[in-house]
C-alpha cells in the first residue's frame, strides 16, 4: 500500500514541477518579447505546451525540464514533434489565431535546474 501512495506521490511531484517549469518557460519567453497565447492546450492529434507570439510569427513551444541539455534535446522525439505539429495544423486552419499571423515554427524550452531556461528558436521544421 506505502508503495503506491508514493508512487502516486512521485507523479504528483513530477507534474509540479512540469508546470513549473512551463510556467518559467512562458515568463522567460515574455522576457524575450513574445505574448503567451496559451498554456497546455490539447488537440485530437495531442497536447502543445505553450503557443507563443511575437509579431506576425505563432510560435509553437515544446518544454522540456532536465538536468541535462542533451537528454533534453533528445526528449523531443520525432514521433513528438509529428504530433506537435499534426496539432498545430490543426488549431491553424481552425483559424484560432486570429489574422495577422502569417508563420509559424516549432521552438523547444529546455529548463534546468540553477540555471537560466534555454530557448531553441525553430528548433524543427515538419
């Protein structure tokens, strides 16, 4: 019984700390001069972390939170990055970003521990 209730607890502590680090990912994109358009967005094909803009570009924004940013970037497998962009495709030609938005790219947040997140602009193209 312990052993599930901390099994249960592990999750728990592990989705804290993945919104936290979306949360620090959003705040650093901010910084950077971009406008969070959305947080955990779900589509039929999965879920996008953070959709960003900054001018005319809609910036589509796997996070990533690892000690390490190797193990970080090779997190974000291909089969990922399809859905990502299936979803994205997808809530684009739902036309839910508006007019004015002319490209779109796919940016990774690699988040670490005691040290600044790491933005990897156009981090893939579909």
């Amino acid at each position: 019984m312990a052993m599930v209730a901390r099994s249960r607890a592990d999750r728990r502590a592990a989705e804290r700390a993945g919104h936290r680090a979306e949360w620090l990912a959003g705040l650093w994109l901010r910084l950077k001069g971009f406008r969070v358009l959305a947080r955990n967005v779900r589509t039929p094909h999965g879920e996008i972390d953070l959709i960003a803009r900054r001018g005319k570009i809609v910036t589509f924004v796997e996070v990533k939170r690892r000690d390490d940013e190797d193990d970080a970037r090779r997190a974000v497998t291909v089969r990922q990055r399809d859905r990502i962009a299936h979803g994205a495709r997808y809530l684009a030609d739902s036309g839910r970003f508006g007019p004015g938005a002319e490209s779109f790219r796919f940016d990774v947040v690699i988040v670490r521990r005691g040290r600044l997140p790491l933005h990897i602009p156009d981090a893939w193209r579909p």
